[in-house]
C-alpha cells in the first residue's frame, strides 16, 4: 500500500507475528531513472524478513530492468502488482491496467522470472469488470510462466475497494486440480472469523491482508491465535492503542527524521484510535502537532483517560 507500508509500518507489524509482508508498491519507471523516493523503498532490513518487494509497470523491458535492481537490494522474492486499481496507476498502464491485455501480463511476467535468480510472485484481481472475470484461465496462465505464488484480491479493478469482496472464483482457483502454486486470497478480512471462514471455504493457502491491518496490527496475532484455539482474544485497551502507536510514532521519526516522520504518521490516527469515544478532539489535535514530544505528551494524556 502506497504510503502505507513503509518501514515503520512494517516494523510494527512484525512484532505482532506477520509471516511475510511486502514493501510498498515501486515504479519500474522510477528505479530506472533512479529517482530517490524509488530507490529509498528498496531499503529492507534483516528483522524485516521474508519481506518481498512489489514493482509495477507498463513496459516489459522496464520491469525487466526494474527486477534487476531489485535483485540488488535482496529481498525474498519480487511480487509484480496487476492488481492496484487506483487511476493514476491505470492511466498509465500499470497495475490492474494489464488485466485489459493478459498477453501482455504474461509476456512482462515471463519476462522478469526469466530475468531474476528470486522467486516471483503475482498480486492481482477477478477481472477489469464484472463482464471479464478472467481469473479462472488467468491463473493457469500466470502458474505457466514460472511464478511460485499468486494472490487474488476478491474484486474486479473497476469495483476499486467498493461493495463486498466475491471469494467465489478465488475458491474455483485453489480448486483446480491443474493448480500447483499457493494460492492466497485477499479482500475484506477484517476479524479472526472472517480469516478462519475463507481457510475453510475456500480452502486457500493463505490470506493476505492490507487495509484492515492500518492501525491495528493487533489483527496478525488475534487471527493467529483464533485459528491455533478456536478463541479470540480481547480487542486492546486504550493504554495498549497509546502503547503502539507511540511506538509507530517513534519508529517513524528514528527512520525519517523528526518532520517528515510527524506529518507522514498523521493518516494512522484515525485508525489507531477509530470507533473510541470522546477521541474526536484528540484526533484532530494528533494532527496538527509538529513536535514528537508533543504528540507523545498528548497520548501519554489520552492513555489516562
């Protein structure tokens, strides 16, 4: 997720049992012309592993290029997005774009798994629309060229994040007996119920989850122990909320510096301390404080609450 799962996200996540997590998404475009903010994502850390990185793009001899760099950072594998849906990415024929030209998506995936000594995986969707759902073919395709795993977000690209998350064709994937790769299913699984539902139903290899985990990492261990028990544990209290995202706050800083690090946390308040009551105030003051410790005396405040 663009923004989203940077270092310090990524930090956080860990330390509440992830199994793999991925960079946020790189243009192949931008590692080429080695643009700063490209290259400043390829940065990965040991503690952060298995960590994959995501590139997306619309030219085959780019993407090519792209893993080449990649390769250089050593990440566990290379994941290629066709799936991002957002419009500045489509217009210019990345992400989920490739689902309107799958020849072109296998040609660009062949390309980089013949390209690179890691492991390649794809992220993508349904279909473009509700009228070409390729998945079913698609999947068998892609698993053609050389790929070791495919996740499938349970929408079409035009759906963008919008309704409910269809798993029907996810299943009929991992169901093909033609399928040898993992398949792993993503969209909408926000509790521990939810991820133990679609392991059963759909019997998929794995889950992935992006949005849901955006101020609650806690989701990771509450879903893990639900499957291991059958139990679920209790939702944090807001001394734990404080507890974390003080330390996402920190992390943040001691990677980015104290200015940007405050500005780039201010989008995960809102979630940290979502559906609370009487938060209202504090939210709106969490982000327009310019000083860590400010910030970090205002929470102490609402950890005392």
């Amino acid at each position: 997720m663009e923004s989203i799962t940077d270092r310090a996200f990524r930090s956080v996540c860990k330390s509440f049992g992830v199994d793999l997590m991925f960079t946020e998404f790189i243009a192949s475009e931008g590692l080429i012309r080695d643009a700063r903010k490209s290259l400043a994502k390829l940065i990965v850390s040991d503690d952060e592993r298995p960590i994959g990185i995501q590139i997306f793009g619309h030219d085959v001899e780019s993407m090519v290029r792209a893993a080449g760099i990649v390769e250089k950072a050593n990440p566990d594998l290379i994941d290629l997005n066709f799936g991002c849906p957002v419009r500045k990415v489509v217009n210019k024929g990345g992400g989920a774009a490739l689902l309107k030209d799958i020849p072109k998506m296998i040609r660009m995936t062949e390309a980089v798994v013949k390209a690179t000594n890691l492991p390649v995986t794809v992220k993508t969707r349904l279909g473009w629309d509700e009228q070409n759902k390729c998945i079913v073919d698609l999947a068998e395709r892609l698993q053609d060229t050389g790929i070791k795993a495919l996740t499938i977000h349970a929408r079409t690209a035009v759906l963008l994040y919008h309704g409910k998350a269809d798993w029907t064709l996810i299943g009929e994937v991992r169901n093909n007996p033609k399928i040898r790769i993992p398949i792993i299913g993503n969209g909408d699984i926000d509790n521990p119920q939810k991820a133990l539902e679609v392991l059963q139903t759909y019997h998929v290899d794995g889950i992935m989850i992006g949005r849901a985990a955006m101020g609650y990492p806690w989701l990771f261990r509450q879903i893990r122990h639900h499957l291991v028990t059958g139990e679920l544990l209790p939702e944090p209290d807001i001394k734990e909320r404080v507890r974390v995202c003080r330390l996402h706050l920190e992390k943040s800083v001691e990677l980015k510096g104290e200015k940007r690090g405050v500005v780039e946390m201010r989008k995960f308040y809102g979630h940290y301390f979502k559906r609370l009551p009487d938060i209202k105030e504090y939210r709106m003051q969490l982000v327009t404080l310019e000083k860590k410790e400010e910030i970090i005396r205002l929470l102490d405040k609402i950890s005392r609450e």
